[in-house]
C-alpha cells in the first residue's frame, strides 16, 4: 500500500514513511493510493480490541516493514478498553442510543489511541544507537498530554510540549506539566496560535536540525487516524453482530481526525450508516456543507475547548474523498452546538439519569436529542471523546457535586508539576533547547 498527498505533487510513500514524515513534502495530507474492502463476516470479534485493530489496520500497512509487527504494536499500544454501552433513559420505540467509551486511556480522552499507536510504531522504526527523535507538539489542551504520555520514558525520543499560557485549564495544565524525564513543557506567552506557529517554524530550523532529529505528531499523522478508524469498526461490528443492523455515529469534531477516520473504516466495508459531525459554535464545517464555501476564520473559545478549530486541517482529506460538495453532503451530515445548550445537557442528562458527560461528548448527546424522529429509528452511538473529570472545572458546577478522578489521570495529579516560561518566539525556543543539555 502506498500513500500520496491531497495535494498531489509528492512522491508516494509505503505505510512507516507517512508515519515518520507525518505531513506529506507540499504541504498535504497523506491519503491511500487504493482502498482495502473488508467482509465484516471474516473480521475477528470486536472484543478485544487488540487483535480486530490488527486484522483492520493490516492491509493499509501491506508490503511495509510494519505490517508483521501491528499484533504486537497494537497489543501494546491499546492496553485499556473501549466499551460500547448503553445510553440508559432511551427506551422509547425503536430508538437505540449508546456511548463508545474512548476515555479509558491515560489521559482519559481519545487521543491516547492515536498517540499510544504512533509512539509504538516509531519506536520499531528507530535503529538502535540513533541519535534521539525529538517531538514538537502545539497543544491546546488533550494532544500534548497523550503525546507526552506516549512518548514519556521510551528510549530514543524527546518530547517537546508548548501550550499558551493560561489559556487551558488547570486540569489539563498539570497533564501537560507533569512528565519531566524526556519530556519539556514550555507554558508559551502566547496563543495557541503562536504555539503552532513556533513548531512549524521549529520543524523548519536548520539550526535545530543539526542538534537532533524532528518530528512533529500532530492529528493529521496517518498513525493517528488508522488506530481510531479500528475503533469505528469494532463498535459496528458489535452492533451489525447483535442487530443485524449499521450503526450510525455522532462525532463531537474540531479539527476532524476522528471523524475522517469513522469515515474510512465505512468506506472499507465496515458496517456503518450515517456519521453526523457535532461542532461547537465554529461553524466552518456546518456552513461550509450548507452553502458549499469554505471560509475559515480564528477560532472561537468554547466549554468544549479540545474542539475550538476554525480551520480543521482533516477536512481536506473529507474533500480529497468526496470532491463533489452533494456528494459530501451525502457522506456526512454536520450540526453545531452552543454553550449554553452544552452546559443544559450536561445538567439535564444528570438530573434525569446519572450520566456525566464531558464538555466534547456533550456536544454530540445534544445534537442526538436534535435529530428528527424519523432519523432516531436506527441504531446511534455517541461518541465519548473524553472523561468529565478532565473538565471537572466546567462539569462539577453544572451537576453540583465533585467528580471522582479515573485512578489514571490521579496518579498523573500525584506527580510534580514542572514546566518552563518562553516569550512567543522561535528565538526563544530555541535558546531553551539548545541551553538543555542533558536533562531527565
Ligand atoms: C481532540 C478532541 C476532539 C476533536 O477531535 P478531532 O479529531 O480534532 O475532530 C473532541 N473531543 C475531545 C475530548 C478532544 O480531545
């Protein structure tokens, strides 16, 4: 299997060159230059997860050095589960509602997967002796915390985290700030924005590149995407098996790695109807499926931060897919949430039932309690991005009572915060890498 860009003018790659370069040399996504087809009769059960997502990633990776490893890389890399359960309080007519659990993982949201996957697969693809791979990750919230949790104390990598300053929130500052050993935080005096902007610009720096190896693994690497796709097919596997019937998802979606990745495991075989896309207030991709323009524009600050994209990088792979707009239209619907309805669905679903939603998943619960009734009559399943704790600042106040901590994300508490202040500039950067020697 070979892999080229969106953007058509690079040279295609095999399955571990997409992985290392992460985004294709003129600046596209890297898509599969032929699709596998899957009977959902011979995949393995859904249940573990391990060896399905083996089975299913396999034939993206065939003819790679990989492709013999994925049992062991995914048996490692996926060591907590994904349940599929029911969404008590739906059962009215046919209506059948559950929530995929992606939340079981160290840092309890779902990019744990997609890091956890890529950290293992780079790790087989270092010789042994090579000089250090160091990882730049911009983060406004959950990716430098699964990036950093991947990556924390395996041989041969570095972890270089910058996060804008008092812009995430204390949760989600400690998981940041709370590795040491291979991994530097550096709280930027800036934007996410600016954050971005610093990795690209560090990537791209000859000095930088002459005292290590760089690497970036951001969510548009295809060792992210492939490992969430294996979940999308796990979960329609277990309903088509009980039902006889597809299943459809509700994605809580920001910058669209999840959802393309729901869209892939479809268009391979797997058993799977509609795929609603549930955003916050910014409204790029809703609009853009309404009127066919795309117009980007900075984002805008929501309860449900980790989805506060404007310009969703992913959605060129949606469009690389489907370049006709109706044809789009048809692949995916899109909705978009406002805070004011997140937070009374938060409140409501826990007076009503117990349940405690997180911000993100929120966003998907409401757009199902939107759907029309004629769309109901299937068999949904929300998609649980990540554990209310983590976002205990926002749902504690809406529910009136304290969370419990998953004893993951506890024991990430338990460990000493440390992390470094820079002004929001290459320079800087650069001077705090270069003066590191050793460190951890
Ligand atoms: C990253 C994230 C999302 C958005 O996922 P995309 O792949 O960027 O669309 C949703 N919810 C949570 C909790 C996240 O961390």
């Amino acid at each position: 299997m070979q892999y080229v860009s969106t953007r058509g003018n690079s040279p295609a790659v095999g399955f571990s060159a997409a992985l290392q370069r992460g985004l294709a040399p003129d600046g596209g996504l890297y898509v599969p230059d032929a699709w596998p087809s899957f009977d959902p009769a011979t995949l393995p059960p859904s249940d573990p997860l391990p060896p399905l997502a083996a089975a299913f990633i396999a034939p993206f990776a065939a003819g790679d050095v990989l492709q013999a490893q994925l049992p062991a890389i995914l048996a490692e890399a996926f060591n907590f589960p994904a349940p599929l359960r029911p969404v008590p309080g739906n059962d009215s007519g046919n209506e059948r509602l559950y929530v995929l659990e992606l939340v079981h993982g160290p840092t309890a949201a779902f990019k744990d997967f997609g890091a956890r996957f890529l950290a293992a697969s780079l790790a087989k693809l270092r010789p042994p002796g090579s000089r250090p791979l160091r990882i730049i990750v911009a983060t406004s919230g959950d990716t430098g915390g699964a990036v950093a949790a991947a990556f924390h104390r395996r041989p041969g990598f570095e972890v270089v985290v910058l996060y804008p300053k008092g812009l995430v929130s204390p949760t989600q500052e400690r998981q940041l700030t709370c590795w040491g050993g291979n991994v530097r935080s550096f709280a930027v005096l800036g934007t996410f924005d600016d954050c971005q902007r610093m990795a690209k610009e560090a990537l791209a720096d000859a000095e930088l590149r002459a005292s290590s190896e760089l690497s970036s693994a951001n969510s548009i690497n295809l060792g992210r995407l492939l490992p969430q796709a294996s979940y999308y097919a796990a979960a329609s596997l277990e309903i088509w098996r009980k039902h006889g019937q597809r299943a459809s998802f509700i994605i809580p979606s920001g910058n669209l790695g999840n959802s393309v990745a729901c869209v892939w495991a479809r268009k391979v075989g797997l058993p799977i109807d509609e795929i609603l896309l549930a955003h916050n207030v910014n409204r790029t991709v809703p609009e853009y499926l309404e009127t066919g323009q795309l117009r980007t524009r900075p984002s805008v600050a929501t309860l449900a931060s980790a989805m506060d994209v404007g310009a969703p990088s992913n959605l060129e792979r949606l469009a690389f897919l489907h370049p006709d707009i109706d044809d789009l239209r048809h692949a995916v619907s899109a909705t978009s949430v406002t805070d004011e309805e997140i937070s009374a669905r938060i409140r409501t679903e826990h007076a009503a039932h117990g349940l405690v939603w997180c911000p993100h998943t929120a966003v998907a619960a409401e757009a199902y309690r939107k759907l029309p009734q004629e769309r109901r009559d299937k068999h949904w399943v929300i998609v649980g991005t990540a554990h209310a704790a983590k976002f205990r600042e926002i749902v504690e106040p809406l529910i009136g009572r304290r969370l419990g901590m998953p004893s993951a994300l506890q024991a990430l508490f338990d460990r000493p915060s440390q992390f470094e202040e820079i002004p929001a500039s290459l320079e800087a950067l650069r001077a705090a890498l270069q003066a590191s020697g050793t460190h951890g």
